[in-house]
C-alpha cells in the first residue's frame, strides 16, 4: 500500500529554491521560491509581491502520492485561480477569512497554474465585486453562509451582509476569529446550508476565456526586468481578474423557467437518498423532461443526474469530516446502496479513498 501523507502550511514542507531555477518562465530576486522535496514531488511554487496587498503566484508540480492537504487558518485574502493545464478548465474565486481548508492532491496529475491574491483592503473590494456579479440565488446563498458564520462569532443582529463581511475579515487578519485554525465551513453551517451551497460551487466556476488566454500567457512570458517587470505584471494580473469577473454570466432564462430548475435542484438536494428519476422529477415541477434537462445545463452546466451524484458527494465529504460514521453508513446516508460504487465514486472525484480520507482528517484533528 502507498504511503499517504498530511500536509499543512506551505513553508513547513517546501524548501528554499533559487531564482535560478530554469524550470521558471522569469524570475526577479524579490521573487519567493519554494520547490517540493523530492519524498513529496517535484516542482516549484514562485511568490511574486507586486505591491502590499496583491501576490501573483506561479505554481507547477506533481505529487508522488496521494495526498491531504489541512491548510489550519491561512491569512485573510481574496484569491482568483487559473488552472494552466490541458483539458476543459475553470477558473475559481476563492474567498479565505481564516477557518480550516481540506483539498486532495492526486498522484501523477500535474497542477500548473497562476493565482492572483489580495489582501488588505483589497479583500472585500474584490470579492463583493465577484459576489455582486452572481445570480441573486446565489447571493442569497453566500448571505445565508455569511451571516451562518457571524452567528457562530456571537455578533450581533441587524448588520447587513456587507458590514459582516467587513467585521469577519477584520477578525481573520487579527486572528481573533473563534476557533478558525480548527473547524471547516462543514463544522459550522447547518446540513440545509452546506447542501444548498453547492450552487456556489457550480456559480463560482468560470471557462478560461480565450482573452484569458491570452493575458496568462503574456503572464508566463514576461519580458522586463525589475520595476518594469512588477508593474507589467500587476498591470497584466490585475486585467486578468477583470475578464474573470466579465465571465460570470446568468442563465439567459426566464425568471419562471429558472425558478423551475431551482426547485428541481432543491428536490434532489432534500430527496438525496431516494431521489425522482428525470421524468417524474419534471412532473414534480411542471415542466418535460427535455426542457429540465436543457435547463440544468443552461443553470449548473451539467445533467441532473450529475448534479444529484455531486450533491451525495459533497454530503458525503461532510459526513467523513465531522462525524465518525463507518464509511458503510455514510455511503447509505447519502444514496449509495454499495460501499464499493460510493468509494470509486469518491475516489474518482477527490482523489482518495473515503476511509482514508476520513482518517488522515480524524488523524489532523487529534
């Protein structure tokens, strides 16, 4: 059996690289390099400071084994991911005040892509600018998960979403944010809302747009040096995250077709384990099965079929972080009759078998 490990925070497990290194499209001497020990993988992780408050991040490796990544409270910041690789890929907004963050790494997969990051007051500048482009369904979400976490803080009612935000990001940077390096979003939100969330999953991935392509390469082939180099590159990751908020698109549906595929995907959300089959699922909200399917394509980009599968999968995620249910009973818990369907299931989307995932997360907490 392969050994699997536990890694945390960047700076405790990669190692000091050079400016050098000529596996680098460009490198400047204020440039942080940090490379993957050779029992880990191989590759290289490159932090450029372009000013106080925005990072741009080169990252390209490959990982021997399969791993867990427990990332304890990382620092407050707005990040854009932007994935390099070959293949269909989506660019993702993440959002981080301080609370505990779970991610798989695969063996074997390559991962190569650029992060622009903001900090400071940029953080809320940024990330209510992607939040604002949102459908209003999934504005509604990200305030019931916003208030879900100000609640857990003790603060106080009748602040609106904008104010909590700001007070959440104030506390993260302080560090004073209850219990942030311990607990996931999983840990703190009810089972209603972290099932619901996953339409800001689905809302928050954006195509790489061709003139995204374009910035990005222009990105990895920097031709300055020094001052010009930084503010080339600031200019160029700053209009890179402008397209990828003129990408988040709303479904060209009507208001009463869209509220028909949200109460579709609000019926399988609650019907997870003896869930309708696509024909009596369209009966249920009055419409054909053609026109659900069309329309789950045009809202989530994907069938209900898969939006139903990713749902028992997200859930399942949850169970194995916050409970100590046998693998069995979470499978059930969650619509699978057979252990061995829901572990290559499980496997196929994260990367992990479900008990060892369940156990190096367990393993973290102790």
């Amino acid at each position: 059996m392969k050994p699997r490990r536990v890694l945390n925070h960047r700076e405790d497990w990669l190692l000091p690289g050079s400016v050098d290194d000529s596996r680098l499209f460009h490198a400047d001497p204020s440039d942080q390099i940090l490379v993957y020990p050779s029992s880990v993988g191989q590759g290289y992780r490159q932090k450029i400071q372009l000013q106080d408050d925005l990072t741009l991040v080169i990252m390209d490796y490959v990982l021997n084994y399969d791993v867990l990544f427990d990332i304890p409270g990382e620092k407050a910041c707005t990040k854009f991911e932007f994935p390099l690789n070959a293949g269909p890929r989506y660019s993702e907004f993440i959002p981080i005040i301080g609370f505990r963050m779970l991610g798989t790494g695969q063996p074997k997969k390559r991962v190569f892509e650029i992060e622009v990051i903001f900090e400071g007051s940029s953080i809320l500048t940024y990330a209510q600018a992607c939040l604002e482009r949102f459908p209003v369904h999934t504005q509604q979400i990200v305030e019931e998960i916003i208030k879900s976490l100000w609640r857990f803080q003790g603060g106080r009612s009748g602040l609106d979403t904008a104010e909590i935000m700001n007070r959440l990001v104030a506390y993260a940077a302080k560090g004073t944010l209850i219990s942030c390096s311990d607990l996931t979003l999983g840990h703190i939100v009810s089972d209603t809302l972290y099932t619901k969330a996953i339409d800001l999953q689905y809302a928050n991935r954006a195509p790489i747009t061709p003139p995204m392509e374009v910035i990005l390469g222009e990105i990895l082939s920097c031709p300055y040096r020094g001052t010009t180099r930084r503010r080339y590159l600031e200019h160029k990751a700053l209009e890179l995250v402008l397209l990828r908020l003129q990408a988040i698109t709303h479904p060209s549906l009507k208001q009463t077709d869209l509220n028909i595929i949200y109460q579709a995907a609000s019926i399988l959300r609650r019907e997870i384990v003896n869930p309708p089959t696509v024909e009596t699922l369209a009966r249920k909200v009055g419409t054909n099965r053609l026109k659900l399917n069309q329309g789950f394509h045009q809202v989530y980009g994907t069938t209900p079929f898969k939006y139903l599968r990713d749902c028992r999968l997200n859930q399942a995620r949850r169970l194995l972080m916050t409970t100590d249910m046998p693998v069995e009973s979470v499978a059930a818990a969650v619509g699978y009759s057979s252990r061995n369907h829901f572990a290559k299931a499980f496997r196929r989307k994260t990367g992990l078998n479900p008990k060892a995932f369940q156990m190096q997360v367990w393993q973290c907490a102790s």
